[in-house]
C-alpha cells in the first residue's frame, strides 16, 4: 500500500507539473481528483519521498511540493514512456537475456518483477529488448546477487530489417494503439459531456 501511495504522489507531481517540475499545491481538489487523503500515512510517505530527494518540500510555501530529477527517474521505471516525454531517445535498444534454471523459479519470478516496468518486451525465449537504458539499473539490481551469473545485457544500434515488424512483434503495437483509442475516446466523452470534470 506504501508503495503504492509513493508512486500516487510521484504520478500526481509530474502530472500536474508536466516535466518542468513546478510547485503542485496539495490542497482539497488533489485530495479529491486523485481519491488522495493527507494523512499521517500520507504525510510520513511525503516525508520518505523528501529524505529519499524524490520530492522537494517549499520553504515558503506550505503544502507545495514538486517532484526531482531523482524522482522523476524513479517513475520512468514505472512509467518508462516519461522518460521521452522529457529527452529524446538516443536510438540504443538494449537485450537482456536471463536463462535461470527452474529449480531457481524464485530468483526468476522476483527478477521478472523487479523489471517489468522498464519498458521490456519479449523478443525470443529469455531474449528482451526496451529502448530505456536500463542497463546499469539491472547492473545495481543484480550486483552481488545469486541471479547475476544467469544474466547478460546489451546495448545496440538497429542494423537492417524491418523495425515496425520488430516493435509489433515485440509490444504488439496495433493492439496498444486501439486500448489507447479506447482510453481517448472515454476521455472525449467525458471532456465534452456537462458533467463535473473532476
């Protein structure tokens, strides 16, 4: 639930803020829109986020608070499209390749959802590819670990082939575009209906 909470307030901040990171005002109408309630649980959450430099507290301004670069890198794990949203992408896929034995079925499953945020998908058996650089966040991840000697990461640049007929293969594109049409016609409806648009 904490984490949840963290990644509620993170998402809030950049939202509000675009990726200029401005000052957000945590007043009723946040509470409300994004079904947020401060309290002591959401004040010591707001307190890590500050002593981790994910979020930055005003000092002449109570209750503004905006999201770092720190911060914002933390949710482009999560959220991996940000990242562009704020720099352009530097053409560099990176594979990762991880072949753990079944009789370590923990290390793989604890692996796996560690990483499934950064924007990874599958391209063969036990062969990923993403376009985030998230090659020494794995690095950090795996260092010292049981699962490292089962793992190998790369970072390229696309040589030949048909790079459309990668990225469907891999993300099933078509299929996103039509759930993001359907997300955007929700949000047309509502947009353009008489209703409160909290």
């Amino acid at each position: 639930m904490i984490k949840e909470r963290r990644t509620k307030i993170l998402l809030i901040l950049f939202l509000l803020s675009d990726v200029n990171f401005d000052w957000v005002n945590f007043d009723s109408n946040i509470e409300k829109i994004f079904d947020l309630s401060i309290n002591q649980k959401t004040k010591g959450v707001i307190s890590a986020l500050i002593k981790e430099n994910l979020i930055e507290k005003s000092a002449d301004k109570e209750s503004h608070y905006r999201l770092t670069e720190t911060g914002f890198n933390y949710l482009c794990f999560e959220f991996p499209f940000f990242r562009f949203l704020k720099e352009t992408w530097d053409k560099k896929w990176r594979i990762i390749s991880y072949e753990i034995p079944e009789s370590k079925r923990e290390i793989r499953d604890r692996l796996r959802r560690e990483m499934q945020g950064w924007g990874l998908g599958p391209w063969h058996r036990s062969f990923w590819l993403t376009p985030h650089p998230v090659i020494n966040k794995l690095k950090d991840l795996v260092s010292q670990k049981e699962e490292e000697k089962y793992i190998q990461a790369f970072e390229a640049d696309y040589a030949f082939g048909d790079r459309e007929i990668l990225i469907e293969k891999v993300w099933e594109k078509t299929n996103l575009d039509k759930k993001y049409r359907e997300l955007f016609k929700k949000w047309h409806d509502i947009l353009s209906s008489n209703e409160e648009k909290k």
